[in-house]
C-alpha cells in the first residue's frame, strides 16, 4: 500500500510517517503543495493524507488539482482546528474523510484503512497469483500487466482455480461455474477448457496439475 503524505509539519510528518511505516505501509512524505503536485502527477497512490495549511499551494488547490486530472485515490484531510468551513470546502471539492489536528495516530490508521477498503470494493477486487492478475469485475486477465486474451468459459474455470489457490478443486465445481454459459457440461469439455488454460499458463511457470479422482490444482513451477 502506497501512501502519499503531505504535512510541513516536521514533528507531525515524522510521526506519522514513521507509524505508517511500521504498520507496512510505504509512504512518500512531501512537505509542500507543489511537491504534492508533482508526486500525485508521477505515481499512483492507494491513499492520500493532505494538511490543508501548506507552503507554496495550499492543501484545497492541490485537492482540487488532483480531482480535475481524474486521480480517484481515497484522500483523508487534515484541518488545523475544529474549523467546519475548511471541513466543508474540502470535502466539497472531493475529499473522502477528514481529520482535526490533533489527533491519534491509531485514529488516522483505523480512517484510512476504511477509506482503502471502500476503495478497493468500488475498484472491484482482484486475485493475484505470480505474474497473474485476474479482475473479476472487468473480467480481464493481465500477465505482467500486459492483457491476455481468454474466452468467458476459461476465464471462469481460471477463476474457480485462482480463488481456490492450494486447494484442490473438482470437476463438479468447474462444471457449477460453467453452467452460467453451457447447459449441461461433460466432463470431456472441462478437460478441453483445462487444456488450454494449461497451454496458455505453463509459460508462465503456472502449472494445472491434475489430482486424479478428486480434480485440479493450481500451483508454480519450480524455479
Ligand atoms: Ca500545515
């Protein structure tokens, strides 16, 4: 998780820098708007934390900057005191949540990762799995973030596969989830839908074992 945070506040950044960093988080601590500007133009954040009270761009400007250019990451707001107005405007111009200075650290981790999981649900979720990421709300496929073709049959039975990683999973589950485009599957389709993905994944270092009796397997080859 990848988190742009913008405070000129030395002692306030260090402190949240430094908790949001054992708490795994990677953070990029920036120290004015116009940095923020320029880091919100060259990466890509899961969240945003912006003081509204900054050097060179002020916090608003940047917020509203970022929303015109369509970047959508979760920003959570930081006002100086209890001030409504500035709480308004700021989420008015597109912020997700916001906090009042001061505040607790564990407060601000609990926000953002509300605000992140709320974000990755509108995003829809995604199964990685080597060089794999499968979206099953666009239903795409992407290997080494290039898109790979697949039909919509092997794309379900890869996707029964992937949710399942390091199980085995049977015919009869393949067969449920391809009911939704064939009446009636064999089991000699299943085994031709398996082939290909077989075909298309083994160059990958992505091996479909078969268990025999029980059903297929996932799983890396060895390197
Ligand atoms: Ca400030």
């Amino acid at each position: 998780m990848k988190i742009l945070l913008v405070e000129d506040d030395a002692a306030l950044g260090h402190a949240m820098s430094t908790s949001l960093n054992r708490n795994g988080y990677t953070v990029n601590w920036v120290h004015d708007g116009h940095e923020a500007d320029i880091a919100l133009h060259d990466h890509i954040y899961d969240a945003v934390i912006l003081d509204l009270g900054l050097p060179k761009i002020d916090g608003f400007e940047v917020l509203k900057r970022m929303r015109a250019r369509k970047v959508m990451a979760p920003v959570i707001i930081l006002t100086a005191r209890d001030d409504l107005d500035d709480r308004i405007k700021g989420l008015d111009l597109g912020a997700d949540d916001y906090l009042t200075k001061p505040f607790k650290l564990p407060e601000l981790e609990a926000r953002l990762r509300a605000q992140i999981r709320r974000n990755n649900a509108l995003l829809g979720s995604t199964i990685e799995y080597g060089p794999l990421v499968l979206n099953m709300t666009d239903k795409m496929l992407t290997v080494n973030g290039e898109q790979m073709m697949l039909s919509p049959r092997e794309f379900s039975v890869l996707e029964m596969l992937l949710s399942r990683v390091g199980r085995v999973v049977s015919k009869d589950a393949i067969v449920e989830a391809l009911c939704r485009w064939d009446e009636g599957v064999g089991n000699n389709a299943i085994e031709v839908y398996i082939h290909r993905l077989r075909k298309k994944l083994e160059p990958l270092g992505i091996n479909v074992l078969t268990i025999r009796g029980l059903g297929y397997l996932l799983q890396k080859a060895q390197s």
